[in-house]
C-alpha cells in the first residue's frame, strides 16, 4: 500500500539566493515536493492561478516582497478563495506583522537567518499537522487535538553531548558575519575560544546544512579547511 502523497509548496521570496536555498531545503525533507517558486506577490498569484498547477497545499512565504507585502498576498489569497497552509519566513520582527500574521490565518512563522535544523522542525511539525487532518470530511476531537499539537512539537533541537545553544548560535552569528569563507582558527581568534572547540562547532554546522567547508587552497603546509556559511543573510 502506498504511503501519502507529498505535500505540494510553493516557495515565495524576492531574494534569489533565498529562494533558491529554501526551495532545496524543501527537497532535501521527506513528504513533500516543490510544486513552484515565485520571487514575488504577482508570480505567486500567477502560480496559484494557474489551472496547470496542481493545488498548492503549503505556501512558504516572505513577507517584504519588491512588489507587495507578505499580508497583502496572504488577503489575495483568502479573496480568491485558496486556502493554502501558509508558513511566514521572514526577518520581519515586528508584533503589529506577526498579529497580522496569525490572524491571517498563518500555520507557522520562523524568523531568518536559521538553521537547517530550525527549517525541518517546523516543516516536520506541519507535516504531522497536515497528515493528521488529511482526506477527512469529517474529523474528531482526538484528531484535532493530535494535529493541533503536532505544530507545538515539545523541547528544543538536541545538540550532540558537550554543544551548548548559545556558544552555536555565537558561532553561527561569527561565520554568518564574514564576507569570506573562514578557517576554524580564524573563528578561535574571533570568538576567543579554543581552535578545536570552534572547529566543532563549524563541523555541526556544516552537518547540519547550514555551512560548507573546502580546503583553503593556496596555503603552505598542509591545507586548511575553510569555512562559508550557506544560509542568506537575513533578508526580508
């Protein structure tokens, strides 16, 4: 017997690195697929206009687009009748937004720049929400219970034995930060802390899809890993 079909997401956001690095973590979770991706309000219309895409169950939006906001497209969309699972991803912190935002009706709202991680606990967390009231005309209360808490999933990510939340997220902020790729003892001396004790912390980022690392060419010696992280600044 075959298992649930994926969950089809459109992908908005005006900046292409952005869009691009989002529409790959989507590839990269089991359950769902790209259906499209837009770089603005008037593609996304478009998309969800057309009559050739099968429907979008799941809207990954921007909220600062060049040509609208995220809240003006959240409103096109109820107007024309869609309803749409929406997730916000967006540096906008603002309260007023945010209301604005849930009270549109928004599943999930996570603030850029994250972590691949932070990206596939919310999509995971929609994911037992969406399955959990999928093909029912009818539901229960138990069902509404089970998919209402899917999307408060309980506890925070584990780190590996010895990773601290903060010291990750000082490194994470130092390599963001840089303009170019960077060794692990650069990051030592720029965090002040021991070269092995950032490497660490580099390598889990690296594991965790949020940074890269190379060897640095043109050094003497042996040759230096270098470091770049792969996430977009916070944009939008």
């Amino acid at each position: 017997m075959s298992g649930p079909l994926p969950i089809r997401v459109l992908v908005v956001d005006d900046e292409p690195i952005a869009l691009a690095a989002h529409a790959d973590y989507v590839r990269r979770l089991d359950g769902f697929e790209v259906a499209a991706t837009a770089g603005g309000m008037g593609a996304a219309l478009a998309v969800l206009n057309d009559p050739a895409t099968p429907a979008i169950q799941l809207v990954l939006l921007d909220m600062n687009l060049t040509d609208g906001h995220g809240l003006d497209l959240l409103r096109r969309i109820h107007g024309l009748g869609l309803v749409p699972d929406v997730v916000a991803i967006t540096a906008v912190q603002e309260i007023q937004v945010v209301r604005s935002a849930i009270a549109l009706g928004i599943t999930a709202y996570l603030i850029k720049p994250f972590t691949f991680a932070a990206f596939r606990e919310k999509l995971e967390s929609y994911r037992g929400y969406h399955y959990a009231l999928a093909d029912r005309s009818h539901t229960s209360q138990d069902a509404i219970d089970s998919a209402l808490s899917a999307l408060r999933p309980s506890g925070k990510l584990l780190l590996p034995k010895g990773m601290l939340p903060e010291t990750l997220r000082a490194v994470a902020d130092w390599l963001r930060e840089q303009d170019v790729a960077a060794s692990a003892t650069e990051a030592a001396a720029g965090l002040a802390m021991s070269r092995v004790t950032a490497r660490r912390y580099l390598d889990h980022l690296v594991e965790t899809g949020s940074a890269a690392k190379a060897p640095r060419h043109g050094s003497p010696g042996r040759p230096e890993l270098e470091y770049r992280w792969l996430h977009p600044r916070a944009l939008g």
